[in-house]
C-alpha cells in the first residue's frame, strides 16, 4: 500500500486481488526461487562463504558492512 491508496483503498484491494490471482496463476514449481536462491545468487550467509568471496565481489555484496 501506498501514501496515495489510502484514499482510494479500492484501488488498492483491487490490484492486490489480481496479484493474488497471477500467483495462483503461475505454477507452484516456478515460485519455489523464493525458498531457494536462483542459481545466480552468491551466497554471504556463513563467514567461511563472505571469506570465499573475490575482492571485487566483497566491495559489492558486503559494501553495507562497512560503516
């Protein structure tokens, strides 16, 4: 939801109807990406993974943990 739906929260409901309904849509094996990582991801979860990383991938992927 947005600043600008909670005047018109019809519009609102109504597009999250349709997402619903395009998730149903899609099928249960094409959604699993949101269980289990793409086989593009580089995963930084374990030290041992974050050490494993090239230089320019740690500037990348662990820039947040900078500061």
């Amino acid at each position: 939801m947005l600043a600008d739906d909670r005047y018109a929260c019809e519009a609102f409901v109504a597009r999250l109807d349709d997402a619903y309904a395009r998730a149903a849509r899609t099928p249960r094996h094409a959604r699993l990406w949101t269980a289990d990582p793409p086989a593009w991801w580089v995963p930084t979860m374990t030290v041992e993974q974050r050490r494993a990383l090239t230089p320019d991938q740690r500037a990348r992927f662990l820039r947040y943990r900078a500061s």
